[in-house]
C-alpha cells in the first residue's frame, strides 16, 4: 500500500505503569488512517530525554510524520522539548512570541522558569489554531502534543486537514468459521492481490470462535476484486 | 528505581489503523506493575517479519522480560513466532507435543500446513498452565502471548508468579492548583529523593486545571518521607 506514513511517540511514565490508561494512540491511529496516513510504529516511553530521543531517532527519517504526546507541561518530568531539539540537532532557542504568552496569559513572572519554558528548538513553527490558547509546535515532521487527550482531539482536529491524502478504501467480511477452516483460501487470495492489505482477526464469544477479514488499499476496485475471490473461493 | 525491567512488543495492523482498540497495554502494565516489574517501553508494530525481528533486537538484550501480543494464530499475517526466532537466532525446529496437540485438538489434517504451525525456535519452552488449552511458547526471555484480550488475561494470571518482585510502593496527592503553582517545591524535592519517581500530572475539568502527583518508589521510608516534604512545602 503506497500512502503517506507516521509514527506516533507517545510519552509518559504514568502509562507504562498503568496507573492512566492511553487513550491518544486509539484516537490518533483512527484520525490518520480516516486521512489516508498509515500509522506504521507507536513507541510509548518514558519521560526520561534519552529514553525520548532515541525512540525519535528510530522513527524521524523514515516517517513522513512523526507524532509526540505528553511532556510538554512545566515540571521536571517534560522533557519532550529538550529531546526533540537533541534528536533533531536543532538547539534550544528563546521564542519571544512564547514569552509573552506566558507572561498575558498564565501570570508566569520573569526569571529563569520563564526563560526555560520559552526554549523551542530551532527552525521551529509554532501555529495557532483557532480556539487554541497555547500554540501547536512543529519541529520539521515533528509535531508535538500534549498528553491530555481531550486537548490532544482539539490541537487534532484544528490541523488535521494538512495530512489529507489518497483515501484507504476498506472492506470487511464476517465469517462464522474459524482461521484454520479457511486457511487455503485465504492464502490464495493474499497470494494473488499483494497490493491489498488483508487481515484475519480471530473473535471469541461463549466459547465460540469466529473470525472477520478486513481488507484495505489504495485502488477501491483491486479490494473489491479480492473480496469478490474471497467470497467465491469461502462459497458465502 | 531499582527493579526488573520489562518491554512489550504489541503486533497487530488492526492496532495501527485504528480499527481495534489494544486492551493488552493496560492490562500487562498494570499486572506487571503490581508485581514490581517495571514496564520501560513499549511497541506496536504492524504484523511484518521485518518490524517485529527489529523491535525485538531493539529491546531483548535490555530487559529482563519481553512479551508479545498478537501474531500467534495459523494464517498469513501470524509470523511472530518466525520473528521471534530470526531475532533470537534459533532456527525453528518440529514440536511433537504441538503436533500431537493440533491433530487432537483442532483436527489440523496432516499435511505441509500442520508441519509449519508445529514448528517453533530452537530451545523454547511449552509450558501448559492449568485451564489452558494450548500451551504458553517462552524463548529466552521473551514470552509470547496471543491478540485475544481475554485469552491474554487467562493465560497471564496463569504464570504472573513467576515475576513476582520486590513491591513498588505508591503514593499520590491530588493538588488544587496548576502546574506553573507548585514548581518550585515539587522541583525542590524531585532534587532530594533521586530514588523515588515523582510523576505530576495535569488534569482539565470544567475549564479548572488540577494536579496529580505521584511517587513512587522500593523503599517505602523513603516514598513517605518525599511525601511529607512536598506537603509540607505546598503547606497542604
């Protein structure tokens, strides 16, 4: 399947701990994929810089986007900032626009919290969506969230048309077998359509087990034709 | 912190797109939490030999457990236990004991199908717990469980003693203030106790900003004590 890629960093002890269940990755993926953007790789961390950084390094070259949340707040563990400007080699630099935010909006007195706070790295875009209090910040394909997700869906939502790309046209097909009863067929046809991304997801339920097949890609009619050989081969 | 480690590589396209809701995240990091391992990262990727054999290398060496999700069933997109032997370095080898499983269970037929699902890496262990009706595969470290959320539940409870560490002791404070208001104390004291792991998050209710500290820790003395000093900085 040819279409634009992302990789999603998503960061913070809180969630490797379990002690908050992520709710970031199951509305980014949805968003992206909605948009024609395969999300290829999530990686979750900690909120420790070099933890941070080389999840970044892993996946910043070979991502058309690449996508943080959390650890962007005040305190001693948001550091996403700082390892987004060492994975990118992109200093730290004072953002005057950032400052006097700080100062209008949230009271924040000058000294050295306040300097610290308005360091973003070099080269960077910082854009206000409409209805945003705080900026969005952009560091190359780079774009940092924060964690709460509620913010995470309206920061989103207010950019989301700039990753717009080919729809990813999908089909499913809900079977009362299970994956070893149709095991032959369903190779034949991953075997004759390599251009369509199929996927078998076996389900249980009162001890019973069925199985639905989702197909996707980019030509509408090559997932139609595959799901057209599917049915005839499965005689449903 | 000073306790064993552990990595999750969760594999599953259904993850990425969105289509599927992961419940095996939460799940494994709160149990593996409760029993005081510490979960340092964690990976999604897409059900392809190449990313899951990378994120495999990326994190076998660096953690005292490594558990997969997903990939474990009989068709095309099930290639984590091919994976897990080309990072591990151990050729697959034939299984009896899963041969012999397959036919009576599952009525595989005898045939090039059944002699691939029977083959597993070089050196691996199959252990049967109680209830369960396939066994658990273990190679090195790394323990490989199925997609199913409830069949990853069942068969989890089943070993979880074997990783029963030294206990991590909690403690949290619900703060009526924002972030920017407790910086300095909360800075104060993350300096003091380098070994407890102080964590602050920020949470929106109604447009109101509050905060949640938590620490934590394997001395317990020392957990409470961090305690009492952040209190007795934010005189709450």
């Amino acid at each position: 399947m040819q279409c634009p890629s992302a990789a999603l960093v998503i960061i913070g002890q809180e969630l490797l701990s379990g002690k908050v269940k992520d709710e970031n990755l199951g509305y980014l993926s949805q968003q992206l994929y909605g948009l024609g953007v395969d999300v290829k790789r999530v990686l979750f961390v900690p909120d420790e810089i070099e933890d941070i950084v080389e999840a970044l390094r892993w996946v910043v070259d070979r991502h058309d986007y690449v996508f943080t949340t959390g650890g962007m707040g005040p305190t001693h563990d948001d550091v996403t900032v700082a390892a987004v400007s060492q994975a990118l080699q992109r200093p730290l630099v004072h953002s005057p626009s950032l400052e006097a935010l700080l100062e209008r909006l949230y009271n924040v007195p000058a000294g050295p919290e306040r300097t610290r706070l308005c360091r973003i790295p070099e080269g960077s875009e910082l854009i206000y969506p409409e209805g945003s209090r705080y900026p969005q910040l952009i560091v190359g394909n780079v774009y940092l969230f924060p964690g709460v997700p509620s913010i995470v869906r309206k920061k989103f939502s207010a950019i989301a048309e700039r990753f717009r790309s080919e729809p990813i046209y999908s089909e499913k097909l809900d079977l009362q077998k299970t994956e070893l009863e149709i095991l032959l067929p369903l190779t034949a046809v991953v075997e004759a359509y390599a251009d369509v991304r199929i996927g078998s997801y076996p389900q249980y339920y009162e001890g019973k087990e069925t199985v639905q097949l989702t197909l996707d890609g980019t030509q509408q009619e090559r997932v139609l034709d595959a799901l057209s050989m599917l049915k005839r081969l499965l005689g449903v």
